[in-house]
C-alpha cells in the first residue's frame, strides 16, 4: 500500500541560476494546503533584512543626528532668538545682549547686569543708536539717549539752542524770534523776560510763539499783544502770565500779517498766507491784510476795532 504524501507545493531553486546568485540553500514550502507549517510561519517573520530593515535603519540614524544636534547647538544648548537673541557662552543663557552697542532703545541703551539692556548712565552708551548723541543727566528724558542737552550742543546747527524739555535741537537760531513769532525753546527769545508759549486757533494746537512775560498783576499793556495767557512754556518752565492775542479769533501770523501787508484783489482770506487773516479795505485802500478783533486794545496802536476786524 503507496503511503500519501502531504499536499506540499516544492519551489526547487531555478536551474541555470548559480548559487552564490540567489544562495538557495534548501527547498521552500509554498504554502497553500499546510499554513501552519512552521516553515511557512518562519517565512513570514521579518528577519531584520530588506526594505523594512533599512527604512528602520534611517529613522534610527535620524533620531540619533537630531538627538546629536540639540546637545551641539552651541554653548546655550539652543538658537537664541526674540527678546534674547544673544547667547551667554559663560552661562549658558539666551539674553538680550552682551554689549551696550547690543541694545538700539534710546529709553535702554546701556547692557546691564544679566544681559538686559536698561537706562544710560554714560553718553558713550548711546553711539550704537541713531539720532543721539548724549545720555540725559536730568529732566524728564534723565537716562535715555538724547540729541542734545543744553551743555551738549555738538548735535545742532550753529547757534540753535536746544529745548531742554524735549532734548532736541532747535529749528530756529537762539535770540532771534520777537513778539509772536514761531518759536520752539524760550531762548529763540529775542525779548527779555519771554517764554516760547504753545497757542490754538479753532480748538487745534497751532506751535510754539514768543510771548513777553506779564508786568506786575498780569498787565498787557503793549498792543496788540494785550491778552493775558497762563501757560506753560515749550522749555517746559512752570505755568506763568503770558501776553498774547485773542486764540478764538485769530492767529500771531494773522496779526503779524496784518501789520502793513497786503492781498490780492480777489478779497480772500488765504491771500494773506496766514489763518485767522482777513483781506479788506482799510481807510479807503482796498486788499488789506487784517484780522478779527473784540476791542480796539486787539489791533495795532494806529488802528481801531471797526465791524468785527481792525482797521
């Protein structure tokens, strides 16, 4: 009686193949009746070789590199970025800098204790920031860098003061301004006594202008600047009696303008290149610069307040 074999399907290896080629070393199953066969099972277990092998490989060597890079990323073990952008190589600390030319705040010029950029206490801490040149010893920018102090001029044009209340330099020379005129220090002054005293005109700021002092008791005297205005001056001197013109009418350049200038015969108030002006006729002459006025004390000595404007 002939014994039956196992249903085993036998992929002999391929003839005319040599050996070392495929390193077929012995006959395997194919499985298809017999699954459980141990020899089918074994050949379905990853043995560590092929492509799956190799893909684990890479992940395991990228781990790794990343594993490397953050322990060599330099002294602070990190990039150093945002409000610390230095690092520290003898603590090992991002901070916000290493040296004064490190911080570029005018309000925070010199690098302090810890890496952290604070108030200036020497002008040579302000060389690294644009646009100043000294360190404020006082007033209300005390420990920023400035333009200029009142000592410190080297930043301004010659002759021009600087305000040292803004510590900036002045747009206009010193002691060259006279009653009204545009002003932004009280030593663009040409009057004794004066201060540079921010005006309105139509509930908007109009800039600083030269205003004599008050005499005694907060008298005006001198027309047409016969108004009494407190104020504090752009120098930032204390609240004090200034004499100056009516802010809800007019303007110091309309007054000004008024004083002799003329305007064209289109009779149009911006003919006289100032706000608050008005362009009329004036004992007979017509195109007149000329400005609103309540009394007569508002125009200049030779004129008088006539239908609403000095004439």
């Amino acid at each position: 009686m002939q014994t039956r074999l196992p249903f085993l399907f036998l992929v002999p290896c391929l003839a005319g193949l040599t050996a070392s080629s495929l390193a077929c070393k012995e006959t395997v199953p194919l499985c298809v009746d017999t699954p459980t066969d141990p020899r089918c099972m074994d050949a379905g277990r990853d043995t560590g070789a092929g492509p799956d092998s190799a893909a684990d490989s890479a992940v395991d060597a990228s781990d790794a590199d990343a594993g490397d890079s953050a322990v060599d990323a330099g002294p602070c073990g990190m990039e150093c970025t945002g409000m610390t952008p230095m690092c520290n190589a003898t603590t090992g600390m991002c901070v916000a800098c290493l040296l004064d030319t490190d911080c570029t705040d005018a309000a925070a010029a010199k690098c302090g204790t810890g890496g952290v950029c604070g108030s200036c206490d020497d002008s040579s801490q302000c060389g690294g920031i644009s646009g100043t040149l000294v360190c404020a010893p006082s007033g209300g920018n005390t420990g920023q860098c400035v333009e200029c102090t009142e000592a410190e001029l080297s930043a301004c044009s010659a002759g021009h003061p600087c305000n040292p209340n803004t510590n900036a330099c002045s747009s206009f020379e010193a002691g060259m301004i006279g009653a009204c005129g545009s002003c932004d220090t009280d030593t663009n002054c040409s009057v004794a006594e004066s201060g540079c005293v921010e005006l309105t005109f139509g509930g908007a700021a109009r800039g600083g202008y030269c205003l004599a002092r008050a005499a005694a008791g907060g008298l005006c005297p001198a027309r047409p600047f016969t108004t009494k205005i407190s104020r504090e001056t752009l120098s930032g001197a204390a609240s004090a009696d200034y004499c100056g013109i009516p802010e809800d009418l007019t303007t110091c350049d309309a007054v000004l303008a008024g004083n002799g200038g003329e305007c064209t015969a289109s009779m149009t108030p911006g003919d006289c290149a100032a706000e608050g002006a008005l362009c009329e006729t004036i004992d007979a002459t017509p195109n007149q610069c000329t400005y609103p006025c309540a009394r007569p004390l508002d125009c200049y000595s030779s004129l008088g307040c006539t239908a609403g404007f000095c004439q």
